[in-house]
C-alpha cells in the first residue's frame, strides 16, 4: 500500500464517520459499505502485471475465492435468503464498475491497466456464477468438501510461489492472450494478498470441519476474507473475532479517533520515514555485491533488521488505525520482539497472528500426533521435529526458496537448541531469582544474543541466494 492509497483510503474512512455522525440512522448500512470498498480496494491495490488484463482477473478470482469459501463453510439450508443474494448482486455490480472503466481511459482507473472487454468480463461472471450455483446445490460443510478446498488452495499457493510452476503458470496464460511464452518468468504471477487471504479461508474451512466457526452470512465472509486494511500484509484476524466486531455499534467517533489517531502517526513514522530512510543501507542484492568491509557489512545488517521491523510493523499499526476507524480492532502482531530473552519469546511477539496460526493448524496437531505414536518418540525427539518442520513451512510461506528453507532451518534448530538449554539450566535461573542486578544481566546478554542471531538469520531472508548469503557470511566474520 502506498502512501497515496493509504491517505485516500483514510480520506475514505474519515469521510465515512463523519456522514454516520450526521445520520447514525445509516450505521446498518457499515457492512455493506465495508462490502463494496474491500471488494473495490482488491482491484485498486493489486500491482501491474506483465500478462494482459491479469490485474483485473486475479481481483475477480480473489472475489470469486471468498464466495466459494463461504459456500463451503455454510449449511445448504443457510446459503439462500435475500441478503445473501444481494451481496451476490453487490460483488457483481462492483466487478462491472471496475469493467466499466475501460471507456473512461485508455489507462486503467482502478485496475493498473485497462480492464478487458465486457464480453469476456460478463463471461468470467457467468463462469463463477455457474460453478457457484453448482457448489450451493451440490456441495455441504462435510469433512471430504472441506479437504478438497483446503487442498485446493494449496495446490494454487504452490503454483504462484514454486518458480518452476509459476513459470509454467505465466507461460500458460501468454499463450492464452496471445503473449510470447518465452518471456514467461516466476515474477510474472503477483497475486495481491494472496498468501493472507488463504490462510483466512483455510482457518474457516478447518475450523468448520471441527465444527467451531460461528454461522454467518455471505457479506460477513466476504468482509472478514477482504478486510482492506489487512488485505496485503496482515494480521491474520480470526472469523469469530471479526464478526463481533463488525456486528456490536461503533463507538462515538471521538473515541475511535483517539484510539486511531495515535496508531495512524506511528505507523506513518515507521514506514514512510524511518524504514524507508533505513533501505537505502540495508542489506539487499545490490548492496551486498558491494560489501567488502566487516563493518559496513554490519551496519547493512542492522539498518536491515531494523528496515523489516519498521517496514512490518509500521504497516500493521496502519491497518489497526484505519480497521479501528471502521469499528474493527484488528489483533496485535508486533511486541517489541528485538527485546525479548530467547528465541521462543522472540517468536511469540513477532508476526504474532502468522506464528498463532500455524500454532493452531500445524504444530499443535503435529505434537499430539508425535506424542501419541506407537512406540511414543522421545520429547526432545518431537521437540525437534515439530519445531523445525513449522519453521521450515513458515519460511516456506514467504517464498518456496532453498534461501527460505534455509532460514527456517537456522530458526528451526535455534528454537530446539534454546528449548533443550532452558530445560537444562533452569536450576540456574531458580537461583538467580534472590540475585535481581545478575538476573537482569543475564537478561540482557539474552537480548544481544536473540538480536544478533535474528539478524544473522536476514541474511538467508534477504538475499536471493544461498551463494549470496554465504557470501555476506564470509564478510560479516572477516574471513
């Protein structure tokens, strides 16, 4: 999101407290409103694509992902009524809006580029409309449907994040345009909000297969999956807290404004002037061919596990200022990670909602599953296996890389290593308890250590490959 986008979309949340403050009667019309702006900030935020009118069918397939996923998630008996069929009508009357600009400019006014042709527009809606109408008749909430969206959604993670398959993908779709195939590249596929709107969709789709998500309507779901403020870069909210949210009556505006006032300067500093100031320096593929000092090799080290953390959580405190303007108080994701003891504190407050997802959906049940087998596995055994296996898939989220996998496994093993030493030394910290000044030492000699392997571990983050990373290793150790 840039800085455009985020002050008209502030303009737009301002604008909109301001008319409910003159006629609070309109309140009920929020969810609607949050509907058409979230469906609209899809096609407005996705980035220009080198593949024609891809940037207007990947908005319209996120759009039609969010309907299939709530189809899925519904009870037949539940999928009908006139408000569910109405946002139908709205999402529709927005994908034909955005279609309609095409006779405004020869340039895109919402999307990057010219929308396409409203014959083929009109196509693609009555493509969705038809498999739509098919899973609402013949699809239920039942465990074999809910396994086949999920997989469904990983198989397409997989196709856009492994290069060798978005190559093919990319090759695939110039073909179909008319385009030259051999100027296919992995970059080509940048599907805006991709990687969050997935793991919404599978949250609620495991989470009606073990039959904890709350019933709601289709503009609910559609809101929760798209929520713009949280659309490209998190937090990773949960269905049942959202909805309680977007249900209860927003606060007077001088409340929200107070909450959110504060939020909106902080990220605003972070982002667009200490990250963006930061950048310049930090390690990245062009500075890293030019390190050749350990201390400048450092400093881009620092100045980059900075730049992450303000870029990050920057953008998180401006989706929590803008969401609170819509009455919506999206969760933490940042606190104060670089200050914590160890590893594991430092994981529990950075990306917090990304860490408590895969918590929930993979290393708790692998734990379970581990501790259950027969014959049992030994604890350090499980310890290792699960801790590294969710850093790896987490790393894995971020770009299907050997770099990637790298990172998870440096975090991966230092969790494990971390978790074995504080088991083994908790005699020692038991005595330190009647020693306040040598505890808080030893605290802080855990806050320079966690640091410094965090930012050592950037490095396989920030680079595009393990050469480089290497490379940038010799460097930093003045070998």
């Amino acid at each position: 999101m840039s800085l455009t986008q985020l002050l008209i979309f502030l303009g737009i949340a301002l604008g909109f407290r301001l008319a409910l403050s003159l006629r609070p009667a309109a309140e009920g019309g929020r969810g609607w409103f949050l509907l058409t702006v979230s469906a609209l900030a899809v096609f407005w935020l996705q980035p220009a694509m080198p593949i024609r009118n891809l940037d207007f069918w990947l908005p319209l397939a996120t759009l039609g992902l969010a309907v299939w996923g709530w189809i899925f998630t519904t009870p037949r008996e539940a999928r009908g009524g006139r408000e569910n069929y109405t946002a139908l009508g709205v999402l529709a009357g927005v994908v034909l809006a955005v279609a309609l600009t095409r006779f405004v400019s020869l340039e895109g006014v919402i999307t990057p580029s010219r929308p396409p042709q409203l014959g083929l527009v009109a196509a693609g809606l009555v493509i969705l409309a038809g498999v739509s109408a098919l899973w609402m008749r013949f699809s239920s909430p039942q465990s074999r449907w809910l396994s086949a969206g999920m997989a469904a959604l990983l198989l397409l993670f997989l196709a856009i994040k492994v290069p060798v398959l978005a190559e093919g993908v990319s090759a695939g779709l110039r073909t179909l345009v008319g385009q030259s195939a051999a100027r296919a590249a992995a970059s080509d596929l940048r599907w805006l909000g991709f990687s969050y709107i997935a793991f919404r969709l599978i949250h609620t789709l495991r989470d009606r297969q073990t039959g904890r998500l709350p019933l709601v309507n289709l503009r609910e779901y559609v809101v929760y999956a798209l929520f713009f403020p949280a659309l490209t870069a998190g937090p990773i909210d949960r269905l049942e807290r959202f909805i309680k949210d977007l249900r209860k009556p927003l606060e007077t505006l001088s409340v929200d404004l107070m909450a959110a006032g504060p939020r909106l300067a902080m990220g605003l500093l972070k982002k667009f002037v200490l990250a963006d100031s930061l950048a310049m320096a930090a390690l990245g593929p062009q500075n890293a061919a030019q390190l050749q000092s350990t201390g400048w090799a450092w400093a881009a080290l620092y100045a980059y596990s900075l730049q992450i953390f303000l870029d990050f959580s920057g953008y998180t405190d401006l989706a929590i200022g803008l969401g609170r303007l819509f009455g919506i108080q999206l969760p933490e994701n940042f606190n104060a990670p670089y200050l914590k003891p160890n590893l594991t504190q430092f994981w529990n407050n950075w990306h917090m909602t990304l860490t408590q997802w895969f918590r929930a959906y993979f290393f708790n049940p692998l734990t379970r599953s581990l501790r259950s087998a027969k014959p049992p596995l030994a604890i350090p055994w499980v310890i290792l296996i699960t801790q590294l296996s969710t850093m790896v898939l987490i790393g894995l989220w971020h770009g299907v890389t050997w770099n990637f996998v790298l990172w998870g496994v440096w975090h991966g093993l230092g969790i494990f290593v971390q978790n074995r030493y504080s088991d083994w030394a908790k005699p020692l910290a038991a005595r330190l308890e009647d020693h306040p000044r040598l505890k808080a030492l030893a605290q802080g000699g855990g806050v320079i250590l966690t640091f410094h392997f965090v930012s050592l571990g950037w490095v396989w983050f920030a680079l595009p490959t393990a050469a480089d990373a290497l490379r940038v290793f010799r460097v930093l150790l003045g070998l």
